[in-house]
C-alpha cells in the first residue's frame, strides 16, 4: 500500500460571498434567469428545477426578480 503525505497547511480561502456559498447554483440560477426571458417562465422552472434547485430559490428568482442577488453586471 502506496502512502502519500497530504499537505498539513491550512487553506485559507476567503468566502466569495457570505450568502452564495455555491457557485454551482448560482451559475444554474443564471442560466434559469437567462432562459426564462427567452423561453418563458415554465422553460425555465424546468431547468431549475432539473438541476434540483430548491423550490424557493427557483419562485424567487423567477417570480420577484426585485428580490434576486446582484453579484455581478453579467
């Protein structure tokens, strides 16, 4: 059995945000976002909801959009 030394160093990443901690979601998010204004608000429902975002977050962004996070201007 093959042993490997693992690096004790602590990894000291600061969050890039305290209240989007997954930029996996929030990248699907602006996928669903971006779908809803070409395809329509059930299209987009679909997607978020396939890629298993939660049923809140998925009725925030597409239905009080004066509620969504603004992280960035893209």
């Amino acid at each position: 059995m093959m042993s490997t030394k693992q690096n004790e160093e602590a990894w000291d990443f600061p969050a890039a945000s305290p209240t989007r901690p997954d930029w996996h979601t929030a990248r699907f998010v602006r996928q669903g976002i971006r779908m809803q204004q070409t395809h329509g608000t059930g299209y987009a429902a679909a997607f978020l909801k396939n890629r298993r975002i939660d049923i809140d977050i998925a009725l925030r962004v597409l239905l009080q959009p004066s509620r969504r996070r603004n992280y960035d201007s893209r």
